[in-house]
C-alpha cells in the first residue's frame, strides 16, 4: 500500500471509515483507514493520503 521506496514508517493514522451504509467500502463491510506521511500532514498535502483497508 505504501508508494514504492517510501518508508511505511513515516505514515500516520488520518482517518477512519466505518462500513455502515453511507460509508460501505468493502464486501465484508470492514472499515477503511488512511495514512498520509508526517511531512505532507504539516504541510496540508492530502493528496499524498493512501487507503490502507483492514480487509479486501
């Protein structure tokens, strides 16, 4: 899920959807999580967020 060459360990929790209804992003109805690197974060950069699911 990281960008090729990232270090996954610059990337920070950013955002939590739940898979009721309005939210439903997955077959099995898990959540989805996105991580955004610390530096992009500070910088406002939320086009450098990834999705990082809990399931497929």
């Amino acid at each position: 899920m990281v960008p090729w060459g990232e270090d996954a360990t610059i990337y920070h929790h950013l955002l939590q959807l739940s898979g009721q209804d309005e939210w439903y992003l997955g077959g099995d109805g898990g959540w989805m999580h996105w991580s955004i690197p610390t530096d992009a974060l500070r910088a406002g950069d939320f086009g450098r967020a990834i999705p990082t699911p809990d399931i497929w």
